[in-house]
C-alpha cells in the first residue's frame, strides 16, 4: 500500500517539523508548506491525501485558503488553530474543515485524527448500514425503516449526508428549522437523544451520532 501523502500549512518550523516526525513515525510521507500563497499551488502539484491547514499563516490565512479549496475540492482538510474558543468561530463561518484541533495539541493525537479522517474519507469505507429515501422522506437502517419525525428526519440526513462533519447546534437548528426562531439548543439536544435511542432500537450497541465536546455533533459509521 502506497502511505498517504499529508501536506502541513504551518509557519511555525519546530511545530512543522514535529507533525512530520510523528506522521512519518505513524508510516505517513508529508510535505510542509510554510506561506499561505503558495499552499493552494501545493495542493495542485503534489494531490495529497489530506491537508493539515493552520488558520495564522503568513499571506492568505488558513480561512481564505479552505474557502478557495472548497470551491473545487473535497480533500480532507484539518483545521490547526491557536484558541479552543476560535473552534466555535470557525464553525459558524461553515468553512466546510473536516476536524479541527486545537493548540497546543499532542502530536499522538494529530496523528490519530490524521488515521481516522484517511480512514472515513476513503472510498472503500465501511460499508454503510444506511439508506436514504429522499423522495418518502425515510431512512432505513439495515434494511429496516427508522421511525422519526420530520424534524428527526432532517437532522438525521444533514448528519448522514457528510459524515464525520462536526455540526454545532446552531447551525442544526437552521438546517433543522430555517425560519422559526423560537427554537433553543436544548431542542437539537432531545432531538438527538431521541435518535439515538430509535437507532440503538435497530442497531444494539452501536452508536452513530457522536457529542463532540464544546462544538456540536457528529455522524459516524464505525469500522467493521
Ligand atoms: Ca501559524
């Protein structure tokens, strides 16, 4: 197997320099690319496999930069920012970054973020146990119907449709809702236990719809 190719958008040379210790440690090849101009110009040159994008860079910043990619391309991008509060900005600007990890961040745990969104993005991914209806507004899980509401129903798709997306409540409630206001978190928050549990009915002790601390909620298929 070819070892998927990571390129790091980061100035800072000894935080660089670490990534690429440890992804090439961890059987990844990487190339790191320090000035915000030339890191879309990398992108087209080298394809890489994923992308470890840091928001303060020199010339365009990491923002412009995944708005520009995102015009074009699904690579698999993770977000690098200085501020765990910044997380909750870059979500609500829906950018459309894969994961996000905060500064300072341990190396180990850059890495396994870096295996396990190689591992979702691949095209040979485990077989997902879902179908979508689109027509009859349904969802089945393993063949068998998923009883939900129209508002379960939305929420559960915008989840399916981009798996392993952090989604926070926010923006739940608009793709939910759209034009009521009057709507709060804490009705995103019944909602998803609400589907757990019909999932969990269908699919004993799996878990699909994962809390991330501090941003929101996300989809996702464990592997088989
Ligand atoms: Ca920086």
């Amino acid at each position: 197997m070819i070892a998927a190719h990571i390129l790091i958008a980061e100035d800072e040379p000894k935080i660089a320099a670490l990534l690429a210790d440890y992804l090439r440690m961890a059987g990844y090849e990487s190339t790191t690319v320090g000035e915000g101009d030339r890191v879309l110009a990398a992108i087209a040159a080298q394809t890489p496999d994923l992308l470890l994008l840091d928001v303060m860079l020199p010339g365009k910043d990491g923002l412009q930069i995944l708005r520009e990619l995102r015009q074009r391309s699904t690579l698999p991008v993770i977000m690098l920012t200085a501020r765990a509060d910044e997380i909750d900005r870059l979500l609500g600007l829906d950018l459309g970054a894969d994961d996000y990890i905060c500064k300072p961040f341990s190396p180990r745990e850059v890495v396994a973020r870096v295996r396990a969104l190689l591992r979702r993005a691949a095209p040979d991914a485990a077989a997902n146990p879902f179908t979508i209806d689109e027509a009859a507004q349904r969802i089945f899980l393993a063949g068998r119907p998923v009883a939900l509401t129209t508002s379960e129903y939305r929420l559960l798709h915008v989840l399916m449709t981009h798996r392993g997306r952090i989604y926070s409540r926010d923006q739940l409630l608009d793709l939910m809702h759209g034009d009521l206001r009057d709507v709060t978190d804490r009705v995103v928050d019944s909602h998803i236990r609400n589907l757990r549990r019909k999932l969990e009915d269908l699919a004993p002790g799996q878990s699909y719809i994962h809390a991330v601390y501090g941003a929101g909620y996300r989809f996702e298929v464990a592997e088989g």
